[in-house]
C-alpha cells in the first residue's frame, strides 16, 4: 500500500494536498502499491520556485516541497506538476545520474540544459494542466 504524509500548512491545505498526490498516482500510475511521498508545504518564496520533488533511497520514496503562498488552484497545479516527476522516476523514464546529470528516455542530460529545455520538465508542464483539470472534476477546490 502507498503511504503518503504531508506536513506543514493548515489542515485543509494538507488534506486537498494529499487528495492530489491520491489523484496522481490513480491517473498516472494506478498498479503502484509501494510508493513513499512525503510532501512539505512550506515557504519557498525565498528559493524561487513553486515546488520540487526529489527521490530518497530507491525509485520508490520521494519528497515533494511546495509554496504555502500559492493560491489553492496553483497549489494544486503544482502537486499535479511534481507527481508527474514522481511518475517519471517511478516508471524510471528519467534517472539520476552522478555529477547533477539526468537520464531521460535512454538519453543523458547534464546541467548544461536549459530549464526551459529539460524534457522532463517540458513533459510535466504539458501534463499539469490536464491533471489538475480532471481533479477539479472530482473534488471541489
């Protein structure tokens, strides 16, 4: 079974979170029953960022950190974004490799890619939208 904490936040922010991370990994890898996430809802104002995932130990445990600031929708938004990078590790699409160098679909990356550029992250902005669209169809955010 899947095990799921998120921290930090009020209780309704927490639970919507959660409801999210469930909603993922029903859409984007239902077969999975062995997946550790743990989701920090803190302030990342200062980091520039809405959110990033990272893997633990194995392509199963991952941690997710997103903005309290964040509206509810963009919130949302961004969990659906950083569980689209769960589901990459997870499925081993994208790997991590030594020296801040990725493996995507069978090709090496390494930090000389442009953000903007990656194609993990061209792939979880072109899946966010979808996702976060088909939650708001069952939950009420």
């Amino acid at each position: 079974m899947n095990y799921i904490d998120v921290m930090g936040a009020t209780k309704k922010k927490r639970d919507l979170v959660e409801s999210a991370v469930i909603f993922c990994i029903n859409e984007l890898m239902p077969r999975l029953r062995t997946l550790e996430v743990e989701v920090n809802i803190k302030n990342l104002k200062n980091e520039g960022v809405a959110g990033w995932c990272y893997e633990g130990e194995n392509n199963r445990d991952f941690y997710i950190d997103v903005d309290k600031n964040l509206e509810i929708e963009e919130l949302v938004e961004t969990v659906c974004h950083e569980m689209v990078h769960v589901w990459q590790a997870a499925t081993r699409k994208m790997k991590d490799l030594p020296f801040g160098r990725k493996m995507y679909m069978g090709k090496v990356y390494d930090e000389t890619t442009a953000y903007e550029d990656e194609p993990w992250e061209i792939e979880a902005y072109d899946m966010q939208g979808g996702l976060l669209e088909k939650f708001k169809e069952e939950y009420v955010i």
